[in-house]
C-alpha cells in the first residue's frame, strides 16, 4: 500500500504531508544509524493503514496551520494578496490585458438585475480599500468555480506546488532544529565508531554528508522569494482561468 491509496487527496499529500515528511526524515535517518535492528519491530505498527490515516489527518491540520501563519505575514510584506495585486491598475504590467480581464470578471459577476463594474484607475487610486474589496470578490468568485481539478488540472497543480512551498517554508524552524539535532546524533554516532575502529560504517558517512547537504537547502533556498515565485504563478493561473468561465448563467 502506498501513500495515495492511504491518503488519495492530492494536495493534502503534496502540500501537507509531503512538507511534514521532508522535515521529519533526517530524525528517522538517524534513528535508523543509531538503532537499525530495533526498527525492524515497529513494522507491523508502521505498516497498519489505520495508524497513517489518524497521523495524516493530525500532521495536516499542523503543516497547514504552520504555512498559514506565515502566509498572512507575506501578504502584509508583499502588500497584499498575490492575486488582488495583479488586479490591481497600479502594478499592472500590459495594462490593455488586465483592461481586457477585467472585464470579463465584469461579465461573470453581473446578474439579470445588477451590473458588476471593477473600479477604474482614478477610483482604485481614490479608494484603494474599496477596489481591494471589489477584487477580493472577483478571487472569491473565481477560487469557487475552478474546484474541477480535471477542467482546471493546470491551477491544480500550482496551488499544489504554493501550498507545498509555503508549508515546507512555515516548517523552516522545525525543519532546521531537527536537522541538527540529527546531524549531531549521526556525527556522535560516526565518532564513536571511529574511536573504536580506523573503519567506520559507509552509511554513516553517507547521512552525515546527506544532512549537511539537506540542511543547506533549507537554509539557502526554502525562502520568501522561492514561496512568492509559487505563490504569484497560482495567482496568475486563477486569474488566467476566468477565460474558461461561462459569461452568462445560461451558458453553464
């Protein structure tokens, strides 16, 4: 039985669980240096489908908490969320495409009895927190007709890679302080052979040098800049998928 029979939503697997595991494994790794005949008992527990299930249920709702704690202070650094920037007319880039999205939100978000219209640049300039209210609608609205992961598989999968890129990033503290912990388990581990034999276990030298290289890692690149590069691409895909979207309710 593998991990997707156990737990057969996706991005609870990649965005939650996946994060968990990359922060957890030096700690089994040196568990494994230290005792690895004793590991051998706790396979039958390991292997029981039920154990995993109530540990994915627990572990998720922790990574998620994790990411999203750090996910509001990003959006006060970035001045806001991804997406409601890129409505935005001050940071448009090509302003005849968003004039162009925006008024195909405006299509989506009209009924029979109300014209929906997206502030223009004098008001958003005038009113900033209004035209954030008026574009936080429009996510909103966009957020719940996408759910079809078949119709939208493309906005799947970069919410997928944001939400594993914010969760691994809100695991950072986590992630480091149990990487050291292990390096200096697996490194007293590698001394302590040493002082009894010139020769010591390859698989000792092998995790020692694995976790040093893992520990760079999350020092060096799980960063703001490596969240917000995920974070801008989901945000542009969500925008992007208004173009797939029925006009009028008739249509759908």
């Amino acid at each position: 039985m593998n991990l997707s029979d156990l737990i057969p939503n996706k991005y609870i697997r990649e965005a939650r669980i996946y994060p968990f595991l990359i922060a957890a494994l030096p700690i089994g790794l040196a568990i494994f240096i230290w005792f690895p005949d004793e590991l051998a008992k706790w396979k039958p527990i390991a292997g029981s489908a039920g154990v995993w299930i109530v540990a994915a249920m627990l572990i998720s709702q922790f990574v998620r908490d994790a990411g999203a704690k750090k996910q509001k202070r990003l959006f006060e650094v970035w001045g806001g969320t991804p997406t409601t920037k890129l409505l935005r007319h001050e940071n448009a880039r090509n302003p005849i495409m968003l004039e162009r999205t925006h008024k195909k939100l405006e299509q989506l978000l009209s009924s029979d009895s109300e014209l929906f219209k997206l502030p223009t640049k004098e008001e958003e300039k005038n009113d900033p927190v209004f035209a954030d209210q008026k574009y936080e609608l429009c996510v909103s609205y966009l957020r719940n007709n996408t759910r079809d992961t078949d119709k939208f598989n493309l906005l799947f999968i970069e919410n997928c890679s944001y939400g594993f890129r914010r969760n691994l990033w809100g695991l950072k503290i986590w992630g480091i302080v149990i990487l050291i912990l292990s390096i200096l388990m697996v490194f007293y581990k590698l001394l302590t052979s040493l002082s009894y034999s010139e020769f010591t276990s390859v698989s000792e030298v092998i995790v020692t040098l694995f976790l040093f290289i893992l520990l760079s890692f999350w020092i060096f690149l799980i960063n703001k800049q490596w969240v917000k590069e995920a974070a801008y691409r989901y945000a542009q895909a969500l925008i992007d998928s208004c173009d797939y979207l029925p006009a009028n309710k008739s249509d759908r």
